[in-house]
C-alpha cells in the first residue's frame, strides 16, 4: 500500500492487520450506556439442522461492541453514508477496452 500522507500531515495513519475481525450480525436487539460508555449487543441468525429432521433457527452472540459516544456518532454517520449508496442506481458505463482486435 502506498504511503498516502504528505509532509506536514497530521493525520493518523490506519493500518489493518491480517488478524482483525470481520464481523457479521443480523441484528443489534440490546443497547445501553455503563460508566459513559456504549454498549450495542449484536447477534447473529443461524440455521441448526437437528438429526431427528427439524432446523432450529437460533440468534448467538457475534460481538460486544463498546465505544464512546463520539466514536457511536462516527459509525452512525458511517452507516448512514453506506445506506445512501443502496439509494443510487446501480453505476453500469461502457465496458474497458482491453486492448487491440486482431
């Protein structure tokens, strides 16, 4: 990855290692604030095929996610830029030209 970032920039820089998690959750059911911090629960939908033929439909825990209220705002804002872009039709522009025909 190039270094982006120009003298004098302040700036941090954010790196993302191999090891950080990806996570995915269905929904964010419980929310509340301890000590000034927030706390967001989210789970996950999973399907359990039982041997005796039923599938059970089960919510697990997928994280406990903690941050300040300033950090809460920055992923709402976040969240919402993302939503908007479901909002705008789908970009579709003339295909590359890969080279010359023979």
């Amino acid at each position: 990855m190039a270094d982006m970032t120009k003298p004098g920039d302040t700036r941090p820089l954010f790196k993302t290692p191999d090891t950080t998690p990806t996570i995915y959750f269905d929904l964010a059911p419980t929310f509340g604030v301890f000590s000034g911090a927030i706390q967001i629960e989210l789970f996950a939908r999973t399907l359990t095929p039982h041997p005796d033929g039923p599938i059970v439909t089960e919510f697990i825990g997928a994280a406990h996610l903690r941050c300040s209220p300033a950090a809460a705002a920055r992923l709402r804002d976040a969240i919402n830029e993302v939503l908007k872009m479901f909002e705008q039709p789908p970009q579709i522009g003339p295909a590359a030209a890969t080279g010359r025909l023979n």
